[in-house]
C-alpha cells in the first residue's frame, strides 16, 4: 500500500502511520532490519488529532506524535 498507493519507500526507515475514520484508532508501520513492524493503537475515549492534508502529515514531527 504505501509503495503502490503513495509512491513511498517502505524500506527507508520512515515511520507510516494510518488513522481510522473516527480517529480512534490507528496503526504503525515501519521496517527493521529483516521485516515490517506494525503496532495498533486504540483509545478508549478520545481522538488522535490527525493532520487534514498530506502537507501538514509531512510537517508532523516526532513530538507532535503520542
């Protein structure tokens, strides 16, 4: 998906992550050296604040990220 859909490296090391629609949950994913990461995260109350385009995603930094 992320190589097909978005013309991105899965392999580079960068860290994907995917929101579901209601914003409660959403998934990791990432390359180590000999395989795909991927961890699932779902609050029990509240939403993940999610950037509207792809160009705030982009400026998402590090610390901006629970």
């Amino acid at each position: 998906m992320v190589q097909q859909k978005f013309r991105l490296a899965p392999f580079s090391g960068t860290l994907f992550l995917f929101c579901g629609y209601r914003q409660d949950w959403n998934k990791r994913l990432y390359w180590e050296e000999d395989g795909f990461v991927l961890v699932t995260k779902r609050l029990e109350a509240g939403s993940f604040q999610w950037p509207r385009n792809s160009a705030e995603a982009r400026r998402l930094s590090y610390q901006q990220y629970p």
